[in-house]
C-alpha cells in the first residue's frame, strides 16, 4: 500500500513549525543525508541537520503546492514544492523551495526519509 506522501512531508514541515524535534528524527532514517538550500554547506546527517534547523530557524507556516511521487516499491520519490515563511538570520523570510525527497519502508517504523536536496527557487 502506498503510504501519504502529501501527509509525510506536511509532517516534516510541521514538526520544524511546532519544534517537535524528536518526532522530526522520528521521521528521519538514522542515515539520512540532507543536502540544504545553502543553509549548510555540505550534505549533512540526521542530528547535524535536526540541530541547525532548531538553532538557525524559525518556520512560521508552509504552503505545499504540489507532491509528485514514483513510488518503486520500498522506496519512493517524491518531488515537492513548497512556499515557507521563516525567520532566518533574525530576518523575515519567504522563498519558494524544490524538494527531491527519496522515503524507504522500514520493517515495522513505516516510511521514514532517507535522502533530500533541497533548492531554493529564484525569486523574479
């Protein structure tokens, strides 16, 4: 059965709103690779990624316009695109970002994501 896609990365997104960092790493393979918009400057782990976002963020809300997904099996890919209002470096911040998320079925935990890059879209 193929699991919400939609409902696992509005998930993702609302932990970082509400600051429920344990269930984020929840949601989160003990492996997973991250690479940011230009946050960090390389491709970063579970709690380096988990501690960045908690000290360098603030995410007031989200609008998730589209979730496009190719699921193979036990694993999936999902392409999303989303607007996120923030506070980031004590400024106010809107963008629109791209995400390339790959999820994996886990025996037992569910669907827990494994890889993402994330790209932050120009602004015309």
């Amino acid at each position: 059965m193929t699991p919400d896609f939609d409902a696992l990365e509005r998930s993702v997104l609302q932990c970082i709103v509400d600051k429920r960092w344990t269930d984020l790493a929840a949601l989160l393979h003990d492996d997973v690779v991250i690479t940011t918009a230009g946050w960090l400057n390389e491709p970063a782990a579970k709690q380096t990624w988990i501690a960045e976002v908690a000290e360098s963020h603030v995410l007031h809300g989200y609008d998730i316009h589209s979730v496009d997904v190719r699921d193979m099996g036990a694993v999936a890919v999902v392409l999303v695109l989303s607007t996120q209002r923030a506070t980031w470096k004590d400024a106010p911040f809107e963008g629109m970002f791209r995400y390339t998320d790959v999820w994996r079925a886990d025996d037992g935990a569910g669907w827990r994501l494994a890889v993402r890059h994330a790209s932050l879209l120009p602004t015309n």
